[in-house]
C-alpha cells in the first residue's frame, strides 16, 4: 500500500520537476550537488523503502518527497543529464586534493592493468581512466552496449606505483658492499591518445603529435581535455598513458687491502741503519652510479564511437498559422528543441549508476595487500529504448504546444529488456523497438528556430534556421451523382486547388480520394468516376500525401452527395420531364383547338377555371 501511494506522488514530482537544470560550468565550480540531485544518479543500488519515522531515525532530518519517491525506484532522464558529470568532476577534485602517494604504496582499483618494471624495482604501476565525460552507454539489444563520446571531452585518471629497490649488502664479508638510494622519482608525463598504440618506447609515448589529443600536467590524478581527431561518427579508441620515471644512485664499496714498511734512520753507537716495521692497512674504494629508467602504464576505452549529430530540418506552414516540420537524422538521437518551448523526446531514455569497478581500492606494499573501501564513486550516463516511445513537452508558460504528426520507421531491434541489472527499475521496451531517426511534427505556432538533440549530453545539430518553407495549397472537393438506379449509383468527384481552380492530378503524387472507402486517384482533369452500391449519402474525402513526399502540398477537403431520389439525378430529372411532356399532350391539345373555334376562349387551358 505504501509503495503504491509513493509511486503515485512520484509520478507527480517527476512531472512537476521535469523542466529543472543545473548548469555544469566546466570550470571547476565544487559545488556539491543538492542531495536530491545525488541520489538520482545512482540507479544500480537496491532500492528500499524507508519510511518516514526510520527515514528521521537514521538522519535526523525529514525525507523529501523525491528522496521517498527515488527510495523505492529510479529515476528517468528523457536528456542525457548534466548532473553526472558534475558529481564526477567534484567527486575525483575531492580525491585529488586529499590524495597522499607513498613510493613504497600503490593504490589501485580491481580493474586496473599493473605493471613491473624490467628491472623489477617498479612494481604495481598502473594508469586506470576514472571517467572519460561526457559519454552515454547505449543499450541497443540483449547482447550489445555501444559507448558513444562527443569528440571534445575531459578524462580524469588515476596513477600510481610503488618502487621496491634491491636489499642494501652493507656487511662486507666479501669485500664489498652495495648501497642503494632513490634520487627522485615521479610521473613525468600524461596525456589521451588516441588509439590503443601508446608508442614503441616511453619517451615517444606522449611525444607523438599525430596520436595525442590532450595533455596533462603530469600528476597522480590526471585530468585531461581531449579533441578527438576526425569527421563525422567513427568507431576508434580512447587511451589514457602515463610515464613513470625514476633516478636510483648504486653505491658500490670495494675493500682493498695492502702490506706497508715504514723505516726510519735510527743511530745506535755511533752507527746509522735503517729500522723498518711493516703493517697491513684496509681501505674502502667507492663507486657511484646513477640509473635512470622508466615505465609506460596506460588505460584504453575499445572501442568508442565518435557521435557527430547531423540532422535536416524541413517545414511547411498553413494559412491558420500551424507550423509542420520533418526532422531527419542518420545517428540515434534524444529529441528536438524548438524555440526553446516546446521539447520531443524520441524513445531513448536516460540513467546514470555508479561503475562498481571503483567500489573498493587495492593498497599494495612489501607487506600483504590491502583490500579497502574506495572515496570514489563515478557515474555513468546510459541509455536505453523506453516503452513509453516518442512524446512531447511545453516547457514554461507558453500557449506554445507540438504534437506528433508521425514517426518515421528506422530500424527494427531486439529490446534489451531482461539483460539489464535486476536492481534497475526502469520501462524499457519489452520485445522490439524501432529506432526511429525521423519524425514529423505540428507545432501551434510560427517557428524560428529548430535544434537537435543528441544522445551525448553537449551535442546538437546546432540552431537550424527554419528555411526552405514547403507550400501547402487548400483544395476544393466536389461529388454529383450522374446516374442512378434501383441498386447503385455513379457518382463524379472533381478535385480542385482552391484558389486557382487547377486540377489535380493524383496518380503520379501521393494522396487518395476515399469514396465510400474506396480508394481511387483522380485523373489529369481532376476528375473520377466510381459506381457504388446505392445508398442515400455518399461521402468523399481527399487525404493528401505528407508534403514532404510531394510538391506542392495540399490541405485536406470532403464532400458528399444525396442519392434518397432517382428524380435528384441529372438523367433521370431529363427523362421526367419528357414524359410529362408526352402524356400531358392528349389534354392539352383539345384546349388549343378549342380556342380557335369564334367566341370560344379556351386557351391557355387553365384560362376557364380563373
């Protein structure tokens, strides 16, 4: 009952915060998002109910209406979200700036790829992306998610290692000893590549022009605009690289040892020798050198699409002042803006959960591993076909309003339903969707501006002038009946432009005249004859073709003819008339030679009765 009635109410607050923004600055701003924000980015978690007394127990605070409503379900995007990338951008400058790196530790996610150094002395190095922004993983079907990027874009990654030197042989017993220090180390380059390949040696790795699409300062956390290179949509890879350096001084001691005779005169009575002792002496000769080396660690996303949303905007105008418009596409795509009032939403929805190869970091030392709770927590932008299909949206208080005229088919696709985790409550399609790329619409109003919303938070197609305008005429339908008897009729429809009278033609164009539900085309004339079975109203209507498949366009127009008489007919209204004529002759002529008899007035024959 509970979970009834809180759904309920938070079908109205989705309704009622549906034209809510946050501006993502793109500056760094580190304001934290408001916490009803938050938690509608993390989709994958359980949701459970809480109720408002052990909502109160476990805070101290009042559970908002959102906050209860996003407790028992998730939340539905029909615009890839801003928000994600903002908590990311605050979430990782959180960790950088608390972030102490120890060069006997290594931290690390479970996915990271680690890696030893030749000598051995560097171990555990990696360079794992935390997120690459703005993206959106799109669902298709149940066995593929394609990750699409927008070609400028920002990566944060993390980079870490941990130096392990040889033992220091300091006792000697053989003569020598050696010592070791580590002079500096550190990460002396990052950058994004674009591809997998990260160079045939470290010093190349982040020096190749025609590879690297963004630098970065060279620090632990790592965050990195990119430009990808290239046109249009393409499928390439995405590659996060890193250049770990270090200087160690070798200290090599080397005893030596040798017999040493001092003498000296001494004179004894009278007489003057030489007394000589002997001593051995130990000496220890050092030696000092300096090895330099260096690690390349790196993190690909493969593969990545590349969306550059194109789209074409064609429209038509009525005299009433109703704009209709056909937006076209070639890539998967959200909606559509007009004037900033009136929004589409095509059948893609959004989501955003959290990536749950971050939930945990892995702290290697000399000692056994350590296994702890990560302070990250990224969010992802995904996508998915909604069963609730293409719809419409008037944002503020406008008389402003668009409705679907059609949709256009695309592509047929298995949904992804049953695939998705089991803790997403989310409507997807449930057997197959259509992928539609185009659709027409009705808009209340004269249009100016027309701009295409891509599935990648940050790309349109830009603000496309209206332009182009497609003519829409007004025609005129008439129907006559012609001949008629006992058990069909023949009528005639003439299908004409309104203003000019021209005649229309329907059977090179699109269009029909539905007589009756028949279906026929008019003639160069305009003209078409169909016998039907007799009834009293015979009703006709011109449904015009879409004026996008055909120029000029044409509004609709009906007429209908009454056949409750074979007198209505024009033949058999001439044939009436006849015989009235043929059998009133008998009378008739009697009055007339009557009247010429003198003194007789008998003429015309009705003369006798005034």
């Amino acid at each position: 009952m509970n979970r009834l009635l809180l759904s309920s109410v938070g079908l109205l607050i989705l309704t009622a915060t549906v034209g809510a923004t946050i501006t993502d600055t793109q500056t760094g701003d580190e304001t934290p998002l408001p916490a009803n924000e938050t938690k509608k980015l993390w989709s994958l978690d359980d949701d459970n109910y809480v109720n408002e007394s052990a909502y109160r127990a476990q805070t101290g605070q009042n559970q908002t209406d959102i906050g209860a409503y996003l407790n028992v379900t998730d939340w539905v995007w029909s615009r890839p979200p801003v928000t994600a990338a903002i908590w990311n951008r605050n979430d990782f400058a959180s960790f950088a700036d608390s972030f102490s790196p120890s060069p006997t530790e290594s931290v690390y996610p479970e996915n990271a790829v680690l890696v030893e150094g030749d000598r051995g002395w560097i171990e555990d190095a990696h360079a794992t992306i935390y997120r690459a922004q703005p993206t959106t993983r799109v669902h298709l079907n149940q066995s593929t998610t394609r990750h699409y990027i927008r070609p400028e874009g920002r990566l944060f990654g993390l980079v870490d290692y941990r130096l392990n030197l040889p033992a220091e042989d300091d006792n000697g017993a053989d003569g020598k000893k050696v010592l070791w220090e580590l002079s500096d180390h550190g990460i002396t380059k990052t950058c994004v590549l674009q591809g997998r390949t990260v160079g045939p040696d470290a010093s190349s790795t982040c020096g190749r022009s025609g590879a690297r699409i963004g630098t970065g300062s060279g620090s632990h956390t790592a965050n990195i605009s990119y430009d990808v290179r290239g046109t249009g949509s393409f499928t390439t890879s995405l590659t996060f690289a890193a250049v770990i350096e270090y200087s160690v001084v070798k200290t090599v001691k080397t005893r030596h040892s040798g017999t040493y005779e001092e003498c000296r005169t001494v004179h004894v009575d009278g007489e003057s020798r030489f007394d000589c002792d002997q001593e051995t002496r130990t000496w220890w000769e050092t030696a000092e050198k300096v090895i330099t080396d260096r690690v390349v660690v790196s993190d690909t996303l493969d593969p990545v699409t590349v969306y550059d949303l194109k789209a074409a905007v064609q429209t038509a105008k009525t005299a009433e002042g109703t704009t209709s418009f056909i937006i076209q596409t070639q890539q998967l795509w959200a909606g559509a803006t007009i004037d900033n009032r009136a929004q589409i939403s095509t059948q893609w929805r959004f989501y955003t959960a959290r990536d749950p190869d971050w939930d945990s970091f892995i702290v290697e030392s000399n000692s056994d591993p350590e296994r702890k709770e990560s302070s990250l927590r990224p969010a992802r932008v995904f996508a998915f076909p909604s069963s609730r299909g293409m719809s419409t949206n008037t944002t503020g208080n406008t008389p402003h309003s668009a409705s679907i005229l059609k949709r256009l088919e695309g592509q047929n696709r298995t949904s992804p339903n049953g695939t998705l985790a089991n803790s997403l409550d989310l409507p997807v399609a449930a057997d197959t969707y259509n992928d539609s790329r185009s659709v027409a619409i009705e808009y209340q109003n004269e249009s100016g501006e027309v701009e295409a919303d891509g599935i990648v938070r940050g790309v349109t197609s830009g603000g496309m002038e209206i332009g182009g305008t497609a003519e829409i005429r007004q025609t005129n339908l008439t129907l006559d009946v012609v001949a008629s008897n006992s058990s069909h009729v023949t009528v005639r429809a003439v299908l004409q432009e309104k203003n000019t009278s021209d005649s229309i033609d329907l059977r090179s164009r699109s269009g029909y005249l539905f007589i009756e539900g028949h279906k026929v085309n008019t003639n160069a004339s305009g003209i078409v004859l169909v016998t039907l079975e007799k009834k009293t109203t015979i009703q006709a209507k011109f449904r015009p073709g879409e004026w996008w498949e055909a120029q000029p366009g044409y509004t609709e127009s009906q007429a209908r003819a009454v056949t409750n008489s074979d007198f209505l007919t024009v033949d058999t209204q001439a044939e009436f008339w006849v015989r009235v004529f043929v059998y009133s002759l008998p009378i008739i002529v009697p009055f007339y030679f009557l009247d010429q008899l003198p003194g007789v007035s008998a003429w015309p024959p009705w003369k006798p009765w005034k």
